[in-house]
C-alpha cells in the first residue's frame, strides 16, 4: 500500500472507531452517572456524560496497537512506555472526574506519567545534561498537560484544534523524514494521524451542543499526546540538522495554549484571584463574549491553530532557523496583543476564584 494511503487509512480507521464508540460511551456514562453537573464557573445548563476521554483513548491504542505492531513491528519498550504514560495520565483523569482531585496528587499523577515516558523513550539528555534536560521536560510536559486542561472549556473547541495539531505533527514527520530517521518519523506519523481521527471522530459529539465531554481524562491525555510529540519531533529535528534551536518548532506549533494559560493565570494573579480554580476567564470565554457564539469560537480558535500549522509547515520547508525565530518573535508579539484586547473583555468571576470573598463582596 502506498504509505500516504496507509496514514489516509490510519486517520479514517480512528475517526470511525471513536465516531461509532461514543454512543455506547454516551449510554455508559448516563448509566454509571458519570456525568458533569453545571455550575456558576460552567457553561452547560445540564448534566453532561464526562467520559470522552475514554473513548478517545480507546480508539487510540486499538489504532496505535494495531497498526503499528502489524504495519512496523514497532511495539517496543520504548511504545509499550509510552502508552503507559498516557494510560497513567487517563486513569488519574477519570479519579479526578469521578471524585475529584486535590492539586497535590494530580501532579503526582503527572510527573509520573512524564518519568514514565522520559525513561522509557531515553530522553534524559535531548537538551544535554540531564539535570538541564529533566526539568525542562517536566515544566514542558506537566505546563501542556494543564494548559490543554484549561483549555477545555467550551464545546468543541479542545477537541477540534488538539486534530488540527495532530494532523501538524503528521505534516511535521512527513517533512523531516530522511532514510536514517524514516522508521522513527514512521511512527510518530502513524501516531499522529491515529490520534488526529480519534479526537475529529469525537468531534461530532462534541460540538456545540455537546452530548458528552472530555474530561480530566480526555484533556490530560490530550497534553500528554502533543507535548511528547513535541519532544519526539523536535529530538529527531535537532538531530538531523544538527541544531537545537529546532526545538522551538513544537513550541511555534503549541503556542495557542501556551498563550492561554499564561493569560489566565497572570490576570488572576494581578487581580488577586485564584489561580488553580476553574473558570470563565479564559482566552476562549473573552472571545465568546466578544462575538456571543460558542460556534464561532470554536471556528475562530480552529482558524488560529490551522494558522500556525501551515506557518510551521512553511518554516520547515524552507529550512530556516532564521525564520524559524523569526516566526516563533513574531506570533508571541501577536500574542501579546491579542492577550492585551481581551483583557479589556468583561469576564464572569465566580465565587470560587475569589481569594477572600467576604472582602470582595464589600468593596
């Protein structure tokens, strides 16, 4: 089979397991009320089934397992570590959504699944020594993990642009494949576009309205996905030119949510407000604000990232580190102007952001 059929198959296979599945997990979670109640810091009016993630997940690893074992005979220590990264950071997801979790064990929860994956996938030297490269990868991995988190917090909007970022990683292997890292390249491609199907084959279900949500579990594995292929993707980048700086790639590629959770969580700060707590203050809420549609933040949130995936594709193209700072300068300025007009958007602070809310309810 020609190898772009075989990532076309691969991508529709995980859209149609994902798309079939969520119906079952639809019922599942109704059943077992796993389920979202609305709150004052929510979007939804009604109880919303929680268990997206799992769905997600599942048609996932069938993909990952299947295809890779058969098409590359890849399943290694190095695959069978990383799915047990990602099936750690799913099952500490689900406690969450069920019972919830203090911040304390759900960072325990995170550093293990990134340990998991950084011993496993020999990465505790990519940016030299160890003690440089193993707490940069940990604020990298844990920082995206809750970033992604953060970010879901409106219909379809997590869910369409974590496929958008799929498909980036895909274009991002296709790119830099050459005949010494093609096995590598391979399979983070393969990976990519199981990942990318999954989540788009959610996607339907997700919309506005949604019928069900993601979830800690959904979200975090989300994080976990993307913030390793942005290792992955970016060792083997530097590695083939011989240049580090081609690390800012994943960071170029991932910087919508970089910016979102640095524009909540220095707007809470400066106002005085909680910074752990959930919310309506995040990038995605000032823009629905902004133009009163759901639909059309999600779109407008799509738009941006499909934007940085072709810029991306482009700067690999020309293989230009000078564009490649360039480009990385430039969308963090824009950035800073875009975070700075929707600071001037009115937000809806719920009581459970308020540090001292007797206080704040006096002045």
């Amino acid at each position: 089979m020609n190898i772009v059929y075989k990532y076309f198959a691969v991508f529709v296979l995980g859209f149609l397991v994902v798309y079939s599945l969520t119906p079952q997990i639809i019922k599942l979670a109704l059943k077992w009320n796993f389920v979202d109640n609305p709150s004052a810091r929510k979007m939804h009016k009604k109880a919303v089934p929680l268990m997206g993630g799992v769905s997600v997940f599942i048609g996932f690893l069938l993909l990952v397992s299947i295809v890779i074992v058969l098409n590359l005979h890849a399943m290694n220590m190095r695959l069978m570590g990383y799915l047990a990264g990602a099936f750690l950071i799913l099952v500490v997801g689900i406690i969450d959504d069920r019972n919830g979790m203090k911040p304390f064990p759900k960072l325990l929860g995170q550093l293990g699944a990134c340990l998991i994956f950084v011993y496993t996938n020999d990465m505790s030297h990519v940016l030299g020594h160890v003690w440089v490269s193993i707490p940069i990868i940990l604020l990298w991995m844990i920082g995206l993990m809750n970033a992604f988190n953060f970010l879901d917090n409106m219909d379809g909007v997590l869910a369409g642009m974590s496929g958008i970022l799929g498909l980036g990683f895909y274009a991002i292997s296709f790119i830099t494949k050459t005949p010494e890292i093609a096995h590598l390249t391979s399979i983070i491609g393969l990976m990519s576009m199981a990942f990318a199907g999954s989540v788009l084959g959610f996607l339907p279900y997700n919309f506005n309205p949604a019928k069900i949500f993601l979830g800690d579990a959904g979200s975090m594995f989300i994080g976990y996905f993307l913030s390793t292929m942005g290792l992955l993707s970016g060792n083997l980048m530097s590695q083939s030119k011989g240049n580090h700086i081609w690390f800012l790639i994943p960071v170029l590629l991932l910087s919508f949510a970089t910016f979102d959770i640095t524009l909540v969580s220095y707007t809470r700060r400066r106002d005085g407000r909680r910074i752990s707590q959930g919310g309506k203050d995040h990038s995605t809420h000032r823009i629905g604000n902004a133009t009163g549609s759901t639909k059309v933040t999600a779109v407008f949130v799509y738009i941006i990232n499909i934007i940085l995936v072709l810029v991306t594709i482009l700067v690999l193209q020309m293989d230009s580190t000078l564009l490649l700072v360039f480009s990385t300068i430039l969308f963090a300025v824009v950035f800073i102007f875009l975070g700075r007009k929707l600071d001037k958007i009115p937000v809806v602070i719920p009581h459970n952001q308020l540090k001292n809310p007797a206080k704040q309810e006096d002045k």
